[in-house]
C-alpha cells in the first residue's frame, strides 16, 4: 500500500515562503507521477502543480513563478516551494502520486497566509 505523507504547512505572512513535503512509501516511488493539489474552506480541490517521472512541471496558472514542484526519487520525495505567498493561497494542500490505473493521496497539510 502506497503511502503519502506531507509536512511543512503552518502559518506565514502575505509575502512569506514556505516548503512543504510529501514523503511517499510503499512503492517504486520514480514510477509515479506526482502533483499537488490544494482545497481553501468550501471550494474544491485544485490542482497546484504536477511533476512527470522524467521531471516535467507545470503549474496552475495562479501560482506560476511563485510556487516549485520537485522530486527526489532518491528519498522519495515531492517538494512544493512556495514563495511570495498571499492571503488566497490560504488551503489544506494535498499530495498525490498517480500511476495508472493508481491514484493515493495523502492526509494534506494546512497552509494559512495572513494579510
């Protein structure tokens, strides 16, 4: 059984950076295709950014030049970087690894911006 794990959400002002970290077990993890996905209170959950076994990113338009995906396959790892963070980046952020016809996701991490 696949199993994702995130870490590094937390409280940050408009401006400020922060990493989170999903940490994956159970499986091959460079098999996977990876992404981040992220749910603000009472919306749906919306894809943030991807990374593709061989390391092609692509962001949600919202975040571009703001945000990072990257992998380690080494230490089975997804990072997500994100920087000058605002109020409406506010969100639980999950982490998913997907490999067809297999998708997991991980518990999420909250992320609060304040203004």
């Amino acid at each position: 059984q696949v199993q994702l794990v995130e870490s590094g959400g937390g409280l940050v002002q408009a401006g400020g950076s922060l990493r989170l970290s999903c940490a994956v077990s159970g499986s091959i993890f460079s098999l996977y295709a990876m992404a981040w996905y992220r749910q603000a209170p009472g919306k749906q959950r919306d894809l943030v950014a991807t990374i593709s076994r061989t390391g092609t990113t692509n962001y949600a338009d919202s975040v571009k030049g703001r945000f990072t995906i990257s992998r380690d396959n080494a230490k089975n790892t997804v990072d997500l970087q994100m920087s000058s963070l605002k109020p409406e980046d506010t969100a639980v952020y999950y982490c998913k690894a997907a490999r067809f016809p297999d998708v997991y996701w991980g518990k999420g991490t909250l992320v609060t911006v304040s203004s």
